[in-house]
C-alpha cells in the first residue's frame, strides 16, 4: 500500500465532501434561516436535504481526479455489489431491523426514567383517532419499508462515508482508530445544521457546543453500526438501508411519550437524545469489539 498517496486520496475527498456539502449548509444558514423545532419539513430544508449526496459526489470527484478507477465490486471498489451467498443476507435484516430494536428500547428507556411522560391518549393529541391507531402500531413496518425503498439520502451519505472514507482509514489506521475518528469527522460534517437546530434544537444547555459534541459521540456509535455491516456484507447497501430507515426513527412507543411532561435534565435536547440513543450506544459498543478483531485480522 502506498500511504502518502492514500493519504492524498483521503484528503482530496474530505475536502470535496466538506467543500461542496458545507457550500449548501451555508448558503441556507446566511440566508436567515433556522431549522423547523415542529418537525414540518420546508421546501428549502428539502434542497439543504440534497446535501446528503455531496459525500458520494464527492467519492466519484476524488476517483476520477486520482485516476483511482471506478470499480463497482472488489479490492479498493465503490462496493456496490449485492451478495446473499456465506450469509451476507443476515446483515440486510439486521439492517431492516436493528434501528426498529435499539429506537424501541430508547423510547423504553425514557418512560422507565420519566414514567409520568406515559400518555395512552397523547396519539389523539397528535391528531391520530381512535379508529386509526393501526396507524401507530404499523408504523414501524411502513417505516422499515419505505426506508428499505426510498434511501435516496442515504445512498449519497454511504457512498461516501463507509464506501469511501472509511476503508481508507482502515488502511492507514487499522479499525480501531479509523472508526472513532471517522466518526468525529462525520459528526463535525453535520455541525452547521447542527448549529442552526437540527436533530437537537437550539433551547438546551451549552448550545452550541454541547450540541456538536453530543452529533459526533452519536455518528460514532451510529458510524460503527453502519461499517460493521459494511464490512459483513461486502457492500454499502446494507448500511445505506440501515441509514434510512434510522432517520426514519421506527418505534410505537413514541407515539405514548409526551415530551412535555418530561422535566429536569431528562427535558433537555441533548439529554434526552442521549437517553433515547442509549441502548443504540450499547450495541454498537459490542459491534465495535468484533469489528476491531475482525480488521486486526484481515477480514472483510
């Protein structure tokens, strides 16, 4: 392997993947705008949205200004093949179900320490009556499903990220180091939305800053899920998958927590992030032992 010119290659990307992503972010942030706190999506954060495929823009600039090459499956390739042979269609259930488990068991874990935040009434409250609360307990399928369909977005994230970024650090690092910094370089990419409301909004304690620390410990813990089935599978599609269907956050349990009768620390965005995430956290941790062995080892 040659590192010096690995190198040049990594950083030739995070420049393109941080240049023409963060061109978006600050476009829109200069422009006067927040992100929305009642969940509706805008028109512009739609087109901020389109951010999300700078990454894997970003990948094929890279190979094409390198002279890397463009190969679809294989050693240093883009790795979009789909293989289901010695069980590698294990990790595309897995990426199905696993965001549904750990979303349900942090849902779980809010209402074991804030149990007055149970409402059996708040579906009503958030427009759902009662002869549609089918609608609530399929929610995790129809989530599951459309993720599994519709990960546009996230195709764009995994192409670059895991598909591209990743396994070069793996080269020049090994696994243990390549994932947490990996994920620190992931989180530092969201800050801008980070900064202006996304995922935590703005009314917590240290915003900024606790914000952007708190993005980059949750794209470690979520980044190691994601290369772990990366590496299992041989492909970017399980996790691009995996991906979706996470920012889709499937889970019945939401539907019965209502946030405003959480109080305390357990209130704050950043705390209750972190709570909800906690069982992610846990998993991903077991994840990241086997995935440290199995890249010390030489297997993919």
């Amino acid at each position: 392997m040659d590192k010096k010119l690995e190198t040049k290659r990594l950083l030739v990307y995070l420049a393109f993947a941080f240049g023409i992503t963060w061109i978006i972010f600050f476009a829109y942030i200069l422009s006067g705008n927040i992100w929305a706190e009642n969940g509706e999506i805008s028109g512009m954060e739609q087109f901020v949205s389109l951010g999300m495929l700078c990454p894997a823009l970003a990948a094929l600039l890279t190979r094409y200004v390198t002279k890397e090459g463009f190969a679809v499956t294989g050693k240093d390739s883009m790795l979009l093949g789909i293989s289901f042979k010695d069980k590698k269609w294990i990790y595309f259930v897995i990426a199905m179900l696993l965001p549904w488990i750990y979303f349900e068991l942090g849902n779980g874990l809010t209402l074991l320490l804030s149990p007055g935040a149970f409402d059996a009434d708040y579906p009503a409250l958030l427009g759902i009556a009662d002869n549609e609360r089918a609608i609530v307990y399929l929610q995790p399928i129809t989530m599951i499903i459309s993720g599994s369909l519709a990960s546009f977005c996230a195709f764009g994230e995994e192409a670059g990220w895991r598909g591209y970024m990743m396994p070069k650090m793996v080269k020049l690092w090994g696994g243990k180091k390549a994932v947490l910094i990996g994920g620190i370089i992931w989180g530092i990419w969201h800050w801008p939305l980070t900064y202006i409301g996304h995922n935590f909004g703005r009314n917590y304690w240290g915003y900024p800053f606790t914000g952007f620390a708190a993005m980059c410990v949750m794209c470690i813990f979520v980044g190691i899920i994601l290369t772990f089935v990366t590496y299992r599978s041989g492909s970017i599609w399980p996790a691009t998958i995996l991906h979706a269907i996470n920012n889709s956050s499937p889970s019945i349990l939401q539907y019965y927590i209502n946030s405003e009768k959480i109080t305390g620390w357990k209130a704050d965005g950043v705390g209750s992030y972190l709570i909800y995430l906690l069982p992610m956290i846990i998993i991903s941790v077991c994840m990241y032992a086997r995935l440290c062995k199995e890249l010390a080892e030489g297997k993919e």
